[in-house]
C-alpha cells in the first residue's frame, strides 16, 4: 500500500505582508490548487489515501471558498481516502458530512485501517496532552501509523510531541506536522517520526524544496521518499558588495547574482558587505530594477550593507563601538569568520538598522 503524508497546507493564508497585491492573490490560488494536483499525483503515484496532519487551513473558520475548494476536492476522489488531523491553525474548522471518503481524527485515538495498516490519530487538548502517550496502543498484527500536530519538546503539552514518551509502543511511522520543512528520525529501533515540511513555501521564511512525503508499506514495515510538489521555489540569497563603490555597480552586482535563478521563484536578495557609498534607499533602488521589466515573479530585497569604515580609529574611540570592537578583538574561542559576522551584525545595529 502507498500513502501520502502532507501537513500544513496552510489554505487561506495572508501572504499580503510577504509579496506585491497582485502576486499575493496569485499565491493565495496557488497553494489552493497545489491541493488538488497532489491529489492527481497521488493517484499517479498509486497511492489509497492521504493523511493530512494538521493544519489545512491557515485560521478558523476557514473561508468559505477554501473550505469549499478543499471538501470539494476531497468528495471528487471517491477512490482515495483522506485522513485529517486538525492541527493548531484550523482547529474546530467543522467537517461537511456528507464526504464519506474523510476521516476525521477528534480529541480521543481514532483508528483507521485499510489492508494491513492501521492508522492512528488525536488531536491534542489541554485535557489529554499528557495522557495521550498511556492511553495509546497498536494494532496487533498491523503495521502501524500513528498522526500528531506539534512541535518537537521534553515535556507534554498541547502542542508539543514527547518522541521518548513514544518510543518501544510498536509504531513503526509518527506523521507529524507544524513544522514547515522536512525533518525525519528514528523514533526507537523500529520506528521513524517524519515531518513533510509544508507543500507550498508562502514566505522567505520557508525556503527551498517543497513537498510532501509518499509512504510505501511493503513486508511489514515503511518506506518513505520525498516528493517535490511545490510550483514555486523561494529562494533566500547574499549578495555580497564589499568594496564596491558606486550604486550603479551594486545594482550590476545583484543582477548577476540571480541571474541564473529561475525566473518563476520568488527571491529574496540580501544585500550584506561593507560599502563605500550613500546607501540612501539602496535596498528600494535595487529592488526597483530587478523588478522593472515583469520577467521576474518577484525579487525582494534587503539592504544589511554596513559603512566602509576605519576600524583601527574605531578601536582608538572612547565609544560603545570602540570597545565593542576591542572586546571583539580580544575574544580568542571565535574563529575569524565568527568574529566578522558579530562585526557586521553589531556596526548595523550601533547604526539603527533592521537586523531581520
């Protein structure tokens, strides 16, 4: 039997913080309809059911066209069987009943089984976010998946899994979900925890490759190979302007840098190095160009360029950067590139700027 384990959807998200009007609405669509192609790509995949775990919706109540889209996509694919976990975002979003193909997974273990496999979930409450690890046990003769929402900790909370507290229970897949890039381990010797990270990137904060992840059950036990899903790639990079002195050629400079990047991902361009010239709206200058002639889907970009400065007068002032600079200095556990990085991060902020 194949599965698909996918989290954090995150439908209906506010993306108009992160990209232009026009580029957010189109997003908006995108992570909908990245739905719905990972329902054809599981039926090409072979797979018999989607296990979603947590968070298809970004807020509670869902929007009306999303949850519409969402639970119509879903009732469409009579031949698959999708398994959902509220997550921390959409939890209480209510579940249409007439979708017989949905399974939903509630505040006590539920237990769905299909040739062979048995899959697990709850969904955390104040109430049962300790008690869970006691009250669950496996499907004897089954291989079996259990599903949770929340992040990785030490001590039970809601929100919060406790990998020791589910180690030696027999379970030979954890389907996790809230963080947004792919992350896997062992649970104990039989067993792996797997998070999908989420399908579609929204903002710069959720770089890189995309997907979701296809279980295979085979002989007692699972197999698990990422897929890549995501429409777009975003895309985080430095763009180093150490010596140069004119805006013109740092414009020149940023061009080159990405050039070679795919037109269709969003970038996020990060001005960094120590500069010799007014940087006056240099971030907005830049961004302007790489932006002017629509052949891109959206460059970002953030100016962390300090000032070309004297540092042996610096460290001759009887200021707070003097003897910033002179305890720098004297510091022997940092390595060099170390101690360039707080420089950089500690001259940007004894100058006001944003250090995000």
């Amino acid at each position: 039997m194949k599965l698909i384990h996918t989290a954090d959807l995150h439908l209906g998200s506010k993306i108009e913080a992160k990209f232009p009007a026009s580029k957010s609405k189109l997003r908006r669509t995108e992570l909908r309809n990245s739905f719905s192609r990972m329902i054809d790509r599981a039926k090409e995949l072979g797979a018999e059911i989607v296990l979603i775990a947590g968070d298809a919706f970004d807020t509670a109540p869902a929007t009306p066209a999303d949850a519409d889209f969402f639970f119509s996509a879903i009732k469409a694919n009579p031949d698959l069987s999708f398994l959902y976990l509220h997550g921390n975002h959409d939890a209480g979003v209510p579940f249409p009943a007439d979708v017989p193909n949905l399974v939903a997974f509630g505040d006590a273990w539920t237990v769905y089984e299909k040739d062979g496999v048995a899959v697990s979930g709850i969904e955390m409450t104040e109430e049962n976010c300790a008690s869970l690890y006691e009250s669950y046990s496996p499907v004897p003769g089954k291989v079996n998946i259990v599903t949770l929402h929340g992040g990785l900790g030490s001590s039970p909370a809601v929100g919060t899994v406790v990998l020791s507290r589910l180690a030696d229970k027999g379970i030979d897949y954890l389907a996790l979900g809230d963080y947004h890039g792919l992350k896997t381990g062992k649970l104990d010797a039989k067993g792996v925890w797997a998070y999908p990270g989420c399908p579609e990137g929204r903002g710069f904060d959720e770089p890189g490759e995309k997907g979701f992840l296809l279980l295979t059950v085979e002989n007692g036990s699972v197999k698990t190979e990422f897929v890549p899903h995501a429409c777009r790639t975003l895309r985080v990079i430095d763009c180093d302007l150490t010596g140069i002195g004119r805006e013109y050629d740092a414009i020149e400079t940023a061009k080159k840098a990405i050039a070679d990047l795919p037109a269709s991902d969003p970038i996020r361009l990060n001005l960094v190095g120590a500069v010799g010239f007014d940087r006056t709206d240099l971030a907005q200058n830049v961004e302007a160009r790489l932006n002017e002639d629509g052949r891109r889907f959206f460059v970002s970009v953030k100016d962390r360029t300090v000032a070309a400065l004297d540092l042996d007068a610096i460290r001759a002032e009887t200021s707070l950067r003097g003897e910033f600079l002179r305890l720098l200095d004297g510091n022997e556990t940092l390595s060099d590139e170390e101690k360039n990085a707080i420089l950089e991060l500690g001259l940007r902020a004894s100058a006001g700027q944003d250090l995000n």
